[in-house]
C-alpha cells in the first residue's frame, strides 16, 4: 500500500507535496485515495500489480504508483495504458533507467505512440505543437512518466539527477505519429509489430533540434540535401553520437519533408541508411575537438554503429521544418530505444472522474 | 558510487572517488543499493579536462586518504 499524508485542504496538501520535492515544480492534481483508486480501476488490474524496480533509488513500481503519478500529472483514465507502457519501457533493462537518470548529460525519456491508442487513449496529438504546449494527453502522459521517475525512481536535481541543465522535455516529451498522413508504413510496423498493435516507444533524447529545409520542387536531387542536412543536424560535432560514437537518435520528419524522401523512392530503411551513412566524422577531427572522449583512430568513423540505430518517424505541422534529437549514447546498452505494445484489453471506462 | 559497492560485494576492497560536487549523489546511490557506508574519498571538483598537472597534485593528495580508507576496510 502506498504511504498517505493528510492535509488540512487541498492547498496544504499541494504545498506539502512541493516541499517534500515530490512534484516536477509545477502544480499537481492531489492523489487522493478516491481519485487514485478510480485510476486503478480504470486499468481493470490490481493496485499491486508490480512493473518493476526504477532506479536510482530501485523504488518498486505497482501499479498504484503509477496511478498517482498518472493523478498528479493530470491524466485521464483513458490515458492510463499509454502510461503504464511508458512505465514498462523505462523499467526495462535495457534503457539503462538508473544510469540515465543520473547523468550529467541532458536527457529525456522522449514517449513516441504508434497504433490505435493514439485515438483511443488519447487523443495523442501529432499535428501541430504535438511537443506542446496544448495538448492534454501529450502534456500529462509524459508528465506523469516523469513524476514517476521522481517519487518511484528517486531522481531529482542535484542529488540524483545530475543534467547539468536539463531540458524542457523532462517535464513532458509525448508524441504520436500521424500514421494518417505519412508516406511510410507506422512505425512501429517497421519495427516489427503488426499494424493493429499499439505501441509505446521511449528512447532518451536530447530536446528536439530544428533543421530548415525549403525544397526546390525543379530539383531532383533535393532529397540528397536534405538527407545531408538532416545529418549534419543529427551528428555534428558537438554531440555525443559524434564523439562517443553510438547510440541510438530520432529524426521527426515534417510532412513535406517525408514526401521529399518517399518521391526520392526511398523507403524507412533507405532513410536511416543514407542518414548514417552521411553522419561520418573525421578521425583526427574529433581528436582535435574533444580528446579527451574522442576514440582513438584517425579513420574516418561513423557517429552510429548501424542504420537500425536511426528511429525515423513523421510528426507535427506542415512547413520547413523537422526536428532531430541527438541523444546521451551512453550506458551499458547504449542508449537504446524500448518499445512496449500497449495491453488495451483490460481496460475499463470509468465514468464521472472529473470532480473526484 | 556503484562500482565501489559492487566490488565490497564481492568482497573486494575498494575506495570510491567521489568530487565534493557529487557527494549528495554519492550518498544517495550509496543507500539506494543498502550500503551506505561504503568506503569513499571526496575529490575536488572539477577533475575532468584540468590538465596533467593538476591531476597528479590531487593524485598525491588524496593517496593517503585512499589508503586509510583501504587499510580500514581490512578491519
């Protein structure tokens, strides 16, 4: 059971909670048993239900935590298996949670929704501003995978989170993919899972870098400076992919971005390919920049060991530009993207939330 | 923090190094993982990028201290 404070109103309790540093700094909804309870119950599984521990205090995650994370961060029900899946992606061993919360480096736990829970446990915006602000379920669902990090995780600035600054994103960094415009298969097909299946995503990232390109429709090469930009953007020499070499990294495309490449012939694969190919550094260059990180060869060296280590998806406005998110590259397994399907048949409507 | 606990878990001796800047953390980690005494020697911070020179003056300094440290792990 998870511990109760009391509180003489709801204000009291909200300042309680930011002085025992158990908030992200901003306002949280109060979790009171009824609201919590109403929470759990909308996941159709057992408060106790344990996900597993989350570093680096190896607090154990039950399902009742995360319901007052989901609470706190202002979540619908609906939201819920979207972050529980965030939840399970983060406890996995192989995101290396304890380590990534402890770096000095700015990193963020960046939420990607692939699959019909975008609408279903959602919205989950992937149009305009899907990074925020204004959109509620991107907004409290990452948000509550934080506070999660906070109160079951332990991380917190200066003492256990260690982001020498941060970044905004670790307040809150949900997307969707607007699998309804892209050229491309979903993609979370392309990485494996059938098309019907709705998938949580998380990788540590960077806050978004922007890239401006403006096509020239009379060229048809085009596609070659953008692939080239997009790298540049993605692996310049000041980031760790590029010094560190590896990891993995995310490029958003916008949607004139995505038919640039698609008309190019070129599909998923072919992007991430021809992106890595041209996210190559000098050997001595590096040396030069940063020896005291750089590895030791003058050969030419690529900033990430494949084109899997690429997640390419398409998201946001119309317009010039993309994004791309350069990432931390460390740790036992290198940074590596988790990617959970969402379990939807448990859950249940929970009327009359709002008020509780 | 983390190495320095795994290794007195396997009963290895072991000192950790920690600077003045991370030894919240330090504690923090030291009684997440249920050893928070495990053996450690603050270091001024910052070390990293401070030249040679200045290494080997903070190497000379905190030896001693790495030592003790060891000789009362033997305990």
């Amino acid at each position: 059971m998870t511990d109760l404070f009391s509180a003489v109103d709801e204000a009291a309790a909200l300042e309680d909670l930011h002085n025992r540093n158990m908030t992200d700094g901003l306002p949280v909804i109060i979790p009171t048993p009824a609201r919590v309870s109403k929470m759990v119950l909308a996941s159709g599984q057992d408060a106790d239900m344990v996900l597993g521990a989350m570093g680096p205090a190896n607090g154990m995650a039950t399902l009742e935590k995360v319901a007052v994370a989901a609470v706190m961060a202002g979540c619908l029900p609906d939201y819920m298996p979207l972050v529980l899946g965030a939840v399970k992606a983060v406890i996995d061993p192989r995101f290396d949670l304890t380590e990534m919360q402890a770096t000095t480096h700015c990193t963020a736990p960046l939420i990607i929704v692939n699959g019909p829970a975008r609408h279903t446990c959602g919205p989950v915006s992937s149009s305009y501003g899907a990074l925020g602000p204004g959109h509620r379920a991107n907004a409290s669902i990452g948000r509550a995978l934080r506070l999660a990090m906070i109160n079951i995780g332990g991380g917190r600035p200066g003492t256990s989170d260690m982001a020498l600054l941060g970044h905004p994103g670790k307040f809150s960094y949900c997307l969707a993919e607007n699998e309804e415009v892209s050229p491309f298969p979903p993609m979370h097909v392309d990485l494996g899972f059938d098309s019907q299946d709705s998938v949580v995503t998380v990788i540590g990232a960077e806050a978004p870098h922007s890239v401006l390109f403006s096509g020239d429709g009379d060229d048809p090469n085009q596609y070659e400076l953008l692939l080239e930009i997009l790298a540049i953007g993605l692996a310049n020499a000041g980031t760790n992919n590029a010094i560190l070499t590896g990891g993995m990294a995310t490029i958003v495309l916008n949607p004139e971005h995505a038919s640039v490449l698609h008309k190019a012939g070129l599909s998923r694969q072919d992007i991430a390919s021809e992106i890595y190919q041209r996210c190559e550094m000098d050997g001595a260059e590096a040396n030069r920049l940063c020896a005291g990180f750089a590895r030791k060869t003058l050969k030419p060296r690529q900033a990430f060991t494949g084109p899997d280590q690429l997640l390419i998806l398409m998201s946001g406005g119309s317009g010039l530009y993309s994004m791309v998110m350069p990432s931390w590259s460390a740790g036992a397994n290198k940074n590596s993207a988790v990617s959970v399907k969402v379990e939807a048949d448990f859950y249940c409507e929970v009327p009359s939330f709002v008020g509780a | 923090m983390r190495d320095g606990v795994n290794f007195a878990r396997i009963g290895i001796p072991a000192v950790a190094l920690v600077t003045d800047e991370f030894w919240p953390q330090g504690d923090f980690v030291a009684q997440s993982l249920g050893m928070p005494d495990v053996p450690r020697v603050q270091l001024p911070h910052p070390i990293a990028g401070t030249g040679t020179k200045n290494m080997k003056a903070i190497a000379a300094d905190c030896a001693p201290a790495i030592i003790k440290a060891l000789e009362a792990d033997h305990d």
